[in-house]
C-alpha cells in the first residue's frame, strides 16, 4: 500500500498518516515555505487545499489593518554630525544600564561590504544616527570601542549576530549581556515570523519603514550608501528605537515562562560561538570538485542512455517530466490508476516514484539520475562558486531562529544536508580541508545520542542496561526482538533493529517501517509490538508524553525549551498524527539540540582560556569540525571531547567519538 492509498484506507491511525508527513517539505512546497519541515505544507500537498499561511493572524500586512507608523508617531531621532556630537551621545548612552544598537551596511558580506551607519537608542521614540563614511571608519570605531567593551552594559539587537561581525571586523568588540529580540520571540513561538517588522506589527501595533521603499529591490535595487542621509536616519534610527521597544516586551514574557535561564545559559552564548564559526569559514579544494564533476556528469550520461534503452526511446528527454510520465505510465503502464498533475499530466514527482522503487529497473535508474544531478548541482558545481574572494573560504550562516527543536540550521550554502549515506555523498566531505600544512580537521560525532535520551526520559532499564555495559544497542534490541543471545544475531536481524531503535524516536507506524524495511506490514507490526514489549517503559514514555502534550499544549527538553503544539487535539486525522510524533521526538531532538549547543559553548571557553589558535569551522547534526592546529592536535581532541560528553549528566553516559585526517571525510 502506497503513502497514498493509505490516506484514503478507512483502517488507517493517525500514527500512519503522520508517517507519511517527514522531513523536508513536500516535493510541491507552497511559495510562503522556505523548505524546511512545515506542517502547513503537507497539509496543503495532501488534502489540494491552498496552504495556510504561517505565522499569527495579527502578523498580517493587510492593507485594511490599522497601524502606527513613523509618520503617525511622535519621536525624535538624530543624526550626529560632527565628533563633538558623538562624543557626547556616548558618554549619555554610557551611563545607561543597557542600549539598543543596530548597523547599517551596503551588503550582507561581511568581507566585501562596508559599514555604512550606526544606531542608538535608550529610551522609547528617541534614537541617534551615526553615519560612517571612508574617511570617518577608523575614528569612529576607535571613539565607540570603550562603550561596545563595558560589560556592565547590557546590548539589545534584531538579529545582533550580523552586527557583532560587522563591528568586529572594525575591531570593536561586544561584551556584556546581549538581548537579541528576534531569539528572545523564537523561544516564546518557535513557528512564527521572527523579523523586526512582523515582531513589530504583532507586539507593537506598529508598522516599521520598508526596506524596499528606501533602497528598493530586483535588479535596480540600490545599496544604503546611495541613499540621502536623511532618509537613511530615519530609517535606521527607528530600527533601533523599535527594537529597544520589543526588548521591553519580549523579556517580560521570557521570564514569566521560566526560559530566562534557556536563553542566558544557551541561546545567548551560542551568539558569540556562531559568529566566530561564520568567520572563521572552511576551505574547500575546488580542484577535486571540478574532477568530481567530470566523473558525475559521466555517470549522468550513462544513466540517461540506460534510461533511453529501458524505454526503447533513443531520443528520450530524461529532464523532462512530461516525457518520463507518457513513458513510464502510458507507454510501459506501469500503474493501473497513476496519479496526475492539476494539469492532467502524469506525476513523476520523487515521493510518488519511490512507490514504484525495486519493482522496476527504469523507475531505479531515474531516482538515481535525479539523485546525481540534484548532487552535481547543488554541491559539486555550487560549492567553488560561493569561495568568499577575500578569504578564499566559504562562510555559511548558522540559524539560530529556524527549526521548531532547536537545532540549528545553515544557509548560504546549507552545509547540513550534505549527504553522507552514500558514497556519492561522501565524496563531497573529501573537498573539505584544513585551512593550510599547519592544520588538519578533527570531527567528533556523539554516539547514538538521541537513543540515550530515549534511555533517560524513558528511564527503561533495559535500554540503560544495553548502554551501561557498552553493548553494542542495535544488537541487543535484536537480540530481544527475536529471542537470541547477542552473539546470534546476524546482520539483518541487527539492520531491523536498528531501524526500529531510530524510528521509535519518530514515532514510526507499521506502515512506514514496513516500507524502510521493505517488510510485510504484518512482520513490520510484530516487530513494533516486540520493540515495546522489550522496553515497555519507552511505550509508557511516548504515551505520557502525549497526555501531557494533550494537557499543556506543549512539550519541552530537559532544559526547559518548549515546542507548542497547537493540533495535538485536532479532529483532523493526519494533522493530530503529526502532533502526536512531535510530542514524542521534540522532547529527544530538542534536547539533543540544546546539548549540542552547550557543547559547543564549553569548547569556545576552553580555547579561549587556554589559548588554543584551533577553530571550530562547521556544526552538522550532532557533528563538530574543527580546523586544528597539528602541534594542538593532543589537547583540542581532548577539549571537545570533555566538553561534548561532559555537556549533561543524563541516566546513560554521553559518548563522543573523534577523528583527524587530511580531509572531513577521512577525520570523519
């Protein structure tokens, strides 16, 4: 039974129909979407009904809705002229226990781009505007250093990362206490809209100046320094006086949720980490890219001309999707019913040939081919091209503020997603080296961590028995599931195991393990039935979790950081189903997040206690990379290791395990 068929089976669970929904997106993602895992977009791809939009309703922009605006609000903002002028606002601003700051910048490359103002304010409606110009730079970053070092003084910041780097690469560095709003507001409601001009409408009932108005956007889109001062005043000034307002709201309701110490302890350092991460960047080998690309784009024709002759159709276009569905559907009839397109093509979407995978040769060929170019043009080809000139590095950012668990996600390039399964994937890891001879890359990964929360909230003591005596877990689970001794379980059994091990975390149905397994459903529901009466108190742990979700309207880590879950009660079968998996997997992965990040914080300290030059270069999943000194090779592996498996005291014992080499894949 397909994903399909089973959503319209009467006998489906909810548990089933969740199954389906995984991430990322769906393969057609809604406009509103930025791909990553989203509720509103499987319900959308499922049912055919437009998608809802996300966010809020009082976040919307519509234009009937009333609100304040610049131009509507009494305020004052100044520009500071002279250096005069700017030495008295700072000894003013000095004096305060806390300010707000933003900068102005003519592009988001921190290498490339030049500052081009700052901003101050500490008082609601009032705000200064300092403009930095080539001659200016130098004088003004050495006057505003002192007040940007006193720790005494607490920063508040929209996204304050950008402006930490922006301003250290004058070198003015930010001590003291840090409130950025746009994490204070993703504690509070992780699946919102987490911009100042959201921030602003919702909390606010304010409208803030469009960027677009001032520089305006496309091809014609001009940069900050193009635009008159005074506009660029105006529009800077009230970015901080807004932001200044929303530090005033949004900490109030941190702390009355209790997730002041989550912020202080975790989100707030991992400002300081990330930014240095971003800085420091990672070499790539272009060279062994451009080889690689060669061998893909080989293997691509290869796979096309197997395609052509499975189809018998030598002039056959494998890029196109129309011509694959009249083939694969109409000519070799592969499917009774196939699915169509709204506009009354034959689907050949991927989750829909995947029904058809291991049955037919040509069906094989064609998700590889798709999976080889989706490779070549997404890493092997993109990669050298997004080399920062300047550095000769590529510098990805890191997300503090997306993913509804904590983790942490990256962008320009997505560094996390780099497939490490197949070999293919692999490859790409091989292209990632030290930054020069000096160095090599140390990668340490936790063991299995999400499996040890399950032993710890779970507190099932067979689980923590397995973990206690360093047996090896996928092992033991298929020893009881099939009623051998250790020693007598054969591969199979062990892969069986394993994937049941990971996919309770999920919350996985019979149906979907039957399909990873390419098992019976009957067999695949023995085995569920077994893994629970193994360790029945993971059962009782996921049931629990699910009543209290049901009662609270949330579920939280074990360091307090909370996942809402507004259709856990819901009538809608496939939306229930999904709230009920996250209830389950929310609490593991987000505090699998949260251990990752204080991990990474332990680690910056030890290096900058201890004068390590070694850097950390990439987060991925429960993955830290760091470019190493050969000489600290003894001391950095034994500084993250410590930090990583000293980073929670939990029932079972965290394990990080390390390795160097010449290149990711090889330390890895």
């Amino acid at each position: 039974m397909t994903g399909l068929e089973l959503l319209k089976a009467p006998e489906a669970t909810a548990g089933e129909i969740a199954d389906i929904i995984s991430a990322p997106c769906p393969p057609t993602i809604p406009a509103h979407c930025d791909g990553v895992s989203c509720r509103a977009c499987w319900l959308a791809w499922l049912t055919g009904e437009p998608p809802e939009e996300k966010g809020p309703s009082d976040e919307q922009t519509a234009e009937s809705e009333e609100f304040a605006t610049a131009q509507t609000t009494p305020h004052a903002y100044t520009i500071v002229r002279t250096v005069q002028e700017l030495e008295a606002v700072l000894r003013e601003v000095a004096a305060c226990p806390e300010f707000c700051f933003d900068t102005e910048t003519t592009g988001f490359d921190i290498f490339n781009d030049r500052i081009v103002g700052l901003s101050l304010a500490v008082r609601p409606y009032e705000a200064w505007y300092i403009p930095f110009n080539e001659s200016n730079t130098a004088e003004y970053a050495a006057l505003i250093r002192p007040l940007f070092a006193d720790e005494k003084i607490a920063k508040i910041g929209q996204n304050i990362k950008f402006d930490l780097m922006v301003l250290g690469r004058l070198g003015v560095e930010i001590r003291g206490r840090l409130y950025d709003t746009m994490i204070l507001h993703y504690l509070l409601d992780p699946e919102s809209r987490h911009n100042m001009d959201a921030l602003a409408m919702r909390y606010l009932n304010y409208r803030p100046i469009s960027i677009t108005s001032l520089i305006g956007k496309g091809a014609r889109q001009l940069t900050m320094d193009m635009i008159s001062l005074e506009r660029v005043a105006e529009y800077a000034a009230e970015d901080a006086d807004v932001t200044l307002r929303l530090k005033q709201v949004l900490w109030p309701k941190v702390e009355e949720l209790d997730l002041a110490g989550l912020y202080l302890e975790i989100e707030e350092p991992m400002i300081a980490v990330l930014a240095e991460i971003e800085t420091a960047g990672v070499r790539i080998d272009s060279e062994a890219l451009a080889e690689y690309a060669v061998e893909l784009n080989k293997t691509l024709n290869d796979l096309e001309g197997d395609i052509r002759r499975l189809a018998d159709e030598p002039s056959l276009n494998v890029n196109s999707a129309r011509q694959l569905g009249e083939v694969l559907f109409g000519k070799l009839r592969i499917a009774e019913k196939p699915k169509m397109t709204k506009t009354k093509q034959f689907s050949t979407e991927e989750e829909y040939l995947q029904t058809f995978a291991h049955k037919y040769e040509i069906v094989d060929k064609i998700l590889e081919y798709r999976g080889v170019k989706k490779l070549l043009s997404t890493y092997v080809e993109a990669l050298p091209l997004l080399v920062n000139p300047v550095t000769g590095k590529i510098h990805t950012s890191f997300n503090q503020a997306v993913t509804a668990t904590g983790r942490l996600s990256s962008t320009n390039p997505n560094l996390q997603n780099i497939p490490v399964r197949d070999e293919l994937g692999r490859r790409i890891r091989k292209a990632f080296i030290p930054s020069d001879d000096e160095h090599l890359l140390l990668s340490a990964d936790y063991s299995q961590v999400e499996l040890r929360l399950m032993a710890h909230l779970s507190g099932d003591e067979s689980l923590i028995a397995a973990f206690e005596h360093g047996e090896d877990v996928h092992a033991a689970t298929a020893a009881r599931l099939f009623g051998k001794e250790v020693a007598e379980v054969d591969s199979d059994e062990r892969r069986k195991a394993k994937t049941a091990n990971f996919g309770i975390i999920y919350g996985i149905s019979a149906f979907g393990l039957s399909q990873r397994l390419d098992i019976p459903r009957k067999e695949a529901k023995e085995i569920i039935e077994g893994y629970f009466a193994s360790y029945p108190k993971v059962k009782e742990y996921m049931d629990r979790v699910v009543e209290e979700a049901k009662r609270d309207g949330y579920v939280s880590t074990i360091f307090g950081r909370r996942r809402y879950l507004n259709d856990i009660a819901s009538r809608n079968a496939v939306a229930r189903g999904l709230a009920e998996r996250n209830a389950v997997n929310a609490p593991i992965q987000g505090s699998a997040a949260d251990i990752m990040k204080i991990a990474m914080i332990n680690v910056h300290r030890r290096f900058a206690a201890e004068g390590i030059r070694s850097r950390v270069i990439l987060q991925v999943h429960d993955e830290l990379v760091v470019d190493m000194l050969r000489s600290e090779q003894e001391r950095v592996t034994a500084i993250v290791t410590e930090c990583m498996e000293s980073a929670a005291q939990l029932k079972v014992r965290l394990i990080a395990d390390a390795g160097v080499g010449g290149n990711w894949l090889e330390a890895h």
